[in-house]
C-alpha cells in the first residue's frame, strides 16, 4: 500500500501544546485503529512529512523512531518506513484542557503525565482563560477520547460553561482545580473547595494575625479567581473580628502599619511589594503579606513570604489515579500553609 492522501488524516494542530512528535504518533496510530492505515502501509519519508506539515526533520525522526519503539512501523533501508503491526492495544487517551500554564499548573501536568503512565496518549490543550476559545476546543474535539479532563476558570462568559461540558459523556469527564455548577452527573473530580480552604488557612495563623489590625485581600474585579475564596475570607473576619477590605487594583492600595495583605495574583504581588519597599515599613512586623500558590522564589523574597497553597502535585497525581481507576470519585485537596517571615 502507498502513502496516498495520508496527509488528510495526519495533521499538526497548531492550538494544541502537546509536542508535535506526539502529536504526529498520535495522528498515526488514530489513523490505524480507523482502519485508514492498514499493514504494510508505506508512509512518507522523513523529508516528505518536514515539508507538508511545516516541522523540523528532527520532529519527524523523532515521531518515526518512538513509533519503532512501539513496535507498529518498521523501516527498510533505503525504501523507508511502513506500517508493521496494526494490532494496537487500545490506549487511554485523554483530551487535557488547562486554563494556563503557570507555575503551579506546570507540577500538576508533569504529576499528572509521570503517574498516568507512557501508554496514555495526551493531547494538551490551553484557552488562556477565554471562554470562546474553550468552547471552541471542545466542540471541535468530539470524537477518538476516552478521556477529557478540565479545568474550569473564565475571566468572563464562563456562565454557559457547564452546558458544554454537560455534552461530554460522564463515564469520561475528569473536572480538575474546580468544581463547576451546573455539571450534573456521575463524572470524576479532583478539586480545591475554596470557601472552605482559605478559612482553615487562616485560621492556621490567626495568633500572628491577631497582631495587625486589617487584613485586605487583593482581589481584581478582571480575575478567574472564583468569588468563592470572598465568601471563605468574610467569613473568617467576621468570626475572629477583623477588619476587612477587598482591593480591586493593587496600584490604588494605601498600605500603613497594621495591615495585612492577600494577594491572589503574582504580578499583583510584584507590585504590592515594591509599594511597600517605598513606605519603608518592615514586612512582618509593621505590615503582613500572605500570597496565593507556593512557588520556589517565595521562599526567599523579603526572607520568605507566608504562602497558602493546595498541593499541586497530589492534584496532578489524584487526577490520574481516577482515570486509572475507572473511577467517578469527588477528591477535595486542601490547602496548607507555610508560614514565614512575611507573617
């Protein structure tokens, strides 16, 4: 069999953030198990695929040798490649959906990928927090997925979310980071409940807290943030007695001696604190800050910044574990917080 119009069905998706070597192996072996690829199948040479799909010979090579690997295409010297086995084990293959990709979000996708294993198939995907292109990706990816695992965050027109994540079979939806009203169903879930998380991480520290007399969350009106984290925050104040207030944009924040800050945002924590390096208070002791996501660096600036963070890793990991599992589990991951200088 020849290579004809191969091209029609092996394809590099520009949206998607899965490597485009797995991204030509996964195109491959759907086209196999479709029965558009048969045994002895010739494929087009590593020149021909640098061409046609506008990528490096090295990616091509890369994708021809990991198929090799696999044990489905074979190669003859000076003839090329061809399909050799068309007897694939059904893989899982998974539809991963992030709303970005920070820091934290990077550990639970490499959790996530370590503990499902090498013979999953993963298509990455990320919407930037845009609704438009969320629903876009979704409803372009209906079909060849046993899996379609989620996170929900919006900045805007997130409202009709769940009506088109209700179009995905239950048995194969995985929400993770959030859960979403409006979801119906028996579908998997790991997620951070975040009412109920930031007022046991402030309960943590409510001795030190005790030594300031305010305590103000950064909280921008433009923010995928759920308002969730509000509710958690005003409940918390109003049982120990706090004063409060909710900053919409860190540049307008009047910081004096006494207050504590939250801040949920890394570039608003950048900002907060070169406003507080200029009144010359001392974090700590005139003035508190409790940020949003443990991250390395915050181990050392201002000598360590008090953080509340779930555990990124146990999500990634517990995402996995369901899939593996077969399982339509609700698995909450709570926060912990560490307490440092800042505090």
């Amino acid at each position: 069999m020849t290579s004809e119009n191969i091209y029609s069905f092996i394809s590099i998706d520009e949206y998607a953030v899965t490597p485009k070597y797995m991204q030509l192996t996964n195109s491959i072996i759907k086209a196999i198990e479709k029965g558009k690829l048969g045994k002895n199948h010739v494929l087009p040479s590593i020149n021909d695929l640098s061409f046609e799909l506008d990528i490096s010979r090295d990616t091509a090579q890369k994708a021809y040798n990991y198929l090799k690997k696999l044990g489905i295409i074979g190669s003859v010297p000076g003839k090329g490649y061809f399909i050799s086995n068309t007897d694939i084990k059904q893989p899982i293959k998974i539809f991963l959906l992030f709303n970005k990709l920070s820091t934290h979000k990077k550990i639970m996708y490499d959790a996530f990928v370590a503990s499902i294993g090498k013979e999953a198939v993963i298509d990455f995907y990320i919407y930037n927090n845009d609704f438009s292109l969320f629903r876009k990706l979704l409803m372009s990816k209906r079909d060849g997925y046993s899996h379609y695992v989620i996170i929900p965050h919006f900045l805007e027109g997130g409202e009709k979310a769940h009506e088109i994540i209700n179009t995905i079979p239950k048995d194969k939806l995985l929400l993770l980071d959030q859960l979403l009203p409006g979801v119906n169903g028996a579908f998997a879930a790991v997620y951070e409940d975040f009412e109920k998380d930031i007022y046991e991480a402030l309960e943590q520290v409510v001795e030190q807290l005790g030594r300031y007399q305010t305590i103000k969350i950064l909280f921008p009106d433009y923010t995928y943030y759920p308002k969730q984290i509000l509710e958690g925050f005003y409940r918390f104040c109003n049982q120990y007695a706090f004063n409060y207030e909710v900053v919409a944009d860190v540049n307008k924040a009047i910081i004096a001696e006494g207050e504590v800050f939250i801040s949920l945002m890394e570039n608003d924590l950048v900002l907060l604190i070169e406003k507080i390096i200029e009144t010359k208070l001392e974090v700590g002791k005139q003035v508190g800050v409790i940020s949003y996501n443990e991250t390395p660096l915050k181990k050392i600036i201002l000598n360590g910044i008090t953080t509340i963070s779930t555990d990124f890793h146990l999500m990634g990991e517990k995402a996995a574990q369901l899939i593996l599992e077969k399982s339509t589990e609700h698995v909450a991951v709570p926060f912990h917080l560490t307490l440092r200088e800042s505090l």
